[in-house]
C-alpha cells in the first residue's frame, strides 16, 4: 500500500521561506512527483511536477520562486518556497499520479500571514 507523508509547512511571513518535504513508502518501480495545493474554498491545483529523472514543471503563479526536487535514495519529494505570498497560503498535498487511481498525501497546512 503506497503511503505519503508530508512535513515541514507552518506559519511564515510574506517574503519567508519553507520547505515541504514528501516521503512515500510502498512504491514500486518508477514514478512521477508532484504537489499540489488547495486553499479554502477553491479546487486543488498543481504547484510542480518532478519526474523520475528530474525534468520539473511549475505552475505560473509559482515559477521563479518554487524549486521542486527529489532524492530517489529516499523515495522524497521536497518543494523549496522562497519569496511566499499571502496568496501561497493553503493545504499543500504531495501526489504520486497512476492509472489505477492517483495517491495523496494528508496535506500539510502553509500559512503566509503578518
């Protein structure tokens, strides 16, 4: 059964940074990353993507200030936040997509306030 664990949000200033980091137990073979995020009463949207070789993808909103990466030593994913953003603020999931039903994690709250 393919597990995700999520840490490493909490509350941080406008311009502060943070680290996420995703760990999954329980895959097998290769796999794709990504993470995703969700504030209060929107749709969850894609943040980044990572494949199992390191091309990453990001949404508009979040390039130039969001680094994805990964360790597959580690089976982790990590999503480095600079130059946050009260807008930045929601539950930020870490996802392993797959045709036989996507995995997520728990969620893990980032709060960008003053």
């Amino acid at each position: 059964q393919v597990q995700l664990v999520e840490s490493g949000g909490g509350l941080v200033q406008p311009g502060g940074s943070l680290r996420l980091s995703c760990t999954a137990s329980g895959t097998r073979g290769l796999f794709n990353m990504a993470w995703y995020r969700q504030a209060p009463g929107k749709q969850r949207d894609m943040v980044a993507t990572i494949t199992h070789g390191g091309r990453a993808n990001y949404a508009d909103s979040v390039k130039d200030r969001f680094a994805i990466s990964r360790d597959n030593t580690k089976n982790t994913v990590y999503l480095q936040m600079n130059r946050l953003k009260p807008e930045d603020t929601a539950v930020y999931y870490c996802n392993i997509p797959s045709v036989r039903g996507d995995y997520w994690g728990q969620g893990i709250q980032v709060t960008v306030s003053s």
